[in-house]
C-alpha cells in the first residue's frame, strides 16, 4: 500500500529544495544497486531531516540503522562544527558503502560510524542525545527507544521511521513480524507519559517524539 502517491511524492520533490551533488549520486547508486533500496529515506524525507537538524543544531547525534547512509549526511549537516554523529549499522557492506560516502563529505571529521549490534554498541556511548534517528530492525525499536530514552536531554528528540510500515498498520487485524512490532512500538509510546509525540505521514510514517 503506497502511504503517500507517487504522484504527491514527486510532487513534494519537486518543490524541495534539491539534493546537493553527493546525496544525489548516493540516492541514484542505492536505487541502482541495492537490493533493498526501498529502505533510503530518499530526497523528501532527507531534506525534512536536513531542516530538522539545522533548525535544532544539535552536539549529539545517534543514529540508529546507517543503511547506505543517506539519512546520516542529511543528519549531519545540522551539526555545529563540535557537533558529532554517532550511526550504527548492523551489516558490514551496508556500512562500508556508508563510510565511502561519510569520508567524501563535509562533515566526514563529524561523523563516527560503528559496525555492529546496536543494542551492545548504544550501552558503550556515554553521550546525552539531542537528537536521535531509529531505522533499524522494527523488532528491536522498542528496546532501542528505551536503551536511549534516558541519555536523551530534556526536550530532546527522537524520530521513528516507518511507524505506518507500508500501511500494515492500518487495517483491524495487524499481521507480520514487522508491522506486529511497529503497532506495539506506537503503543508503547503513546502510552509513556515521558514524552509526547506526533505521527506524521511523511513518506511511510515518521515519528516525533520529544522528552518531556
């Protein structure tokens, strides 16, 4: 089920503000070869978390699911110039496509990329978050959100992606390992009173949840 038409969603790209020159080839080289190149946040989304991240100048960035490493440039140029953002990837090639990117961009001296399980690697950080992006394993959100929620400051932010997952999540009876996570991960915050968010229809569902 497509969320937002592809006839909107080329619209809203149009009238974005367009890729720079290394997010483009990084955009077209994942559609080419990836074999999951559904899962690049791709030119609406990335320049919406471009805005989100300039407008909040975050210190502190964690990412949590690099992929191709997309949606860390777009990330990363909110940082101040002591600003850092922290990205993990689960899958080495993944990661290493990422990192090839990571070195030829401007903020290459900002970005720290680690290879491997995330739910060991976020204990080890020792960082208070600012900003936090979750695009990883939709069975592990709920643990990830509470691995992280207590090092995030006051009125900070955490973004979940797809949290409408292809639309499974709208029809009464929810099935699927994946479309079963993301409702109880909607749930589960929408419940917690240590923060309050918005659910936004931006590509396959975004989000927004700000520590109170």
């Amino acid at each position: 089920m497509d969320i937002v038409s592809p006839a909107a969603e080329a619209y809203a790209a149009e009238f974005s503000f367009a890729e720079d020159e290394l997010l483009h080839e990084l955009n077209v080289y994942t559609i080419q070869h990836h074999p999951h190149a559904h899962m690049l946040s791709g030119h609406v989304q990335g320049s919406f978390l471009s805005v989100l991240s300039t407008l909040l100048q975050p210190l502190r960035i964690l990412e949590v699911g690099t992929f191709t490493g997309y949606s860390a440039l777009c990330l990363a140029k909110g940082l101040p110039p002591a600003g850092r953002l922290h990205t993990i990837e689960l899958r080495e090639q993944d990661a290493s496509l990422a990192k090839s990117y990571f070195d030829r961009s401007a903020q290459k001296n900002n970005i720290t990329l680690h290879v491997g399980d995330a739910g060991k690697i976020i204990p080890g950080l020792h960082e208070v978050w600012d900003l936090v992006f979750i695009d990883a394993d939709k069975t592990g959100y709920i643990d990830y959100y509470e691995l992280i929620l207590p090092a995030v400051k006051q009125n900070g932010l955490i973004i979940a992606d797809n949290t409408l997952f292809h639309g499974q999540v709208l029809v009464p009876t929810v099935s699927g390992k994946n479309a079963i996570a993301v409702q109880a991960f909607n749930e589960h915050v929408k419940k917690d009173k240590r923060v309050e968010q918005v659910l936004l229809t931006v590509r396959d569902g975004l989000m927004l949840i700000r520590k109170l």
